[in-house]
C-alpha cells in the first residue's frame, strides 16, 4: 500500500494561500502571494532535499498542476527538477485539460474513489503539494497518511486554509520537527484517531 502524504506551507494563521509569489493566486482577492520567500535559509534547503530523495509520484490539482508545469520542464536541472520531472503527475480537473508536462495523468470519475484505488497498487509513496481544493477532498475522505506542514512566523488574516470549515476533526501525532533560522517549524504528524476530550481540575 503506497503512502499519500500532505506537503504544505502555512502561516501561523493557518493560511496556504500562494506561497511562492505574486500573482500565484490572487482569488478573493488576496494581496500576499510569496509569503514564504523571504524565510528560506539552508536547514529548509536541506529538510526539502531530504523529502524528494525517496521516489515519489504526485497527486495535484489544476491550479497547482498549472503553476507546476509553467515552471519545472523548464528549471535547470538539479535534485528538485529532476525528481519532480520524473514523476509520475495524477491531476484532479473538472475539465479535460491538456497535460503537457510528461509523466501526466488525468484522473478519470470519483477522485476520492481514484487516489483509494492509486494508494492500492503498488509504487512509490504519493506527495499532494499545494492543491488546496483537492486536500479537502482527501481529508474528508480519510486519505491521508502523513502531513509535512512549514508554519511559518507570519499571519496574513485571510486566505484558503488547510483545515477549513467542514474538516473532520481529528487527533494528530507529532513524529519529527526542526526549526530553521528564520523561525520556520518543519513538522511531520500522522493521524491519531478520533480526538479524546475530558477535564481537569486545579487545586
């Protein structure tokens, strides 16, 4: 059975909205694309390296496909591009759009009932990155085995979140952290079941 793991940067707010720059999405109007930028350091360098050692295929929405596609192909050639360009490319459109970048596949009816059946075979483990739409789809469905989530130091009031409205609530385990220079905590959690509430008293 293949992993499907989250990768996602948030802001202390829990905003995913346009990480990497201007004009990335600027749906609803939102003014803070490229809120990530100016926190990398090397330890982020390193942690991101480690996370695209392993094979991994994609799973990705239009948007995120969109941004991928305009980009990788065409980056020099490094680790990053490399891997990324290797991959294999599942993509969530309500469209039928023409996927370009190699390695692309359009899934075709349910998506929830098409990853199930992706993290049923065999291959290498599934990396959902960015995808917004798309992640309250697999959440909602259970579908996820690991989030990385990047908080970063920085809250911007608005935007598309990872636990938006409608999220199942659910309990998470930490399993590793560091945290870069700049203040970024780099995290790995897995779900832990329903969440147990209770009460404590003070003396």
């Amino acid at each position: 059975m293949r992993k499907l793991i989250v990768n996602t940067f948030l802001t202390l707010d829990g905003v995913m909205h346009a990480p990497g720059g201007p004009g990335e999405d600027d749906e609803g109007g939102f003014a803070y694309g490229g809120w990530s930028v100016n926190y990398w350091d090397e330890r982020m360098g390193e942690v991101m390296g480690a996370s695209m050692t392993p094979p991994f295929d994609l799973i990705l929405g239009r948007k995120t496909y969109d941004i991928f596609a305009a980009h990788w192909p065409n980056a020099p050639e490094d680790a990053a591009s490399k891997a990324l360009n290797g991959a294999t490319k599942y993509v969530a459109s309500r469209s039928r759009p023409e996927l370009k970048w190699r390695n692309s596949v359009l899934i075709e009816g349910d998506v929830a009932e098409a990853v199930a059946a992706l993290k049923q075979g065999d291959g290498p483990e599934l990396q959902v990155h960015g995808s917004g739409n798309l992640m309250q789809t697999l959440l909602r469905h259970g579908l996820v085995d690991e989030y990385r989530l990047w908080i970063f130091p920085l809250v911007v009031g608005s935007g598309k979140r990872l636990f938006a409205e409608g999220t199942v609530p659910a309990g998470l385990k930490l399993v590793d952290s560091s945290v870069s220079s700049t203040g970024v905590i780099m995290t790995r959690y897995e779900p832990a079941g329903e969440i147990v509430t209770g009460s404590f008293a003070l003396d």
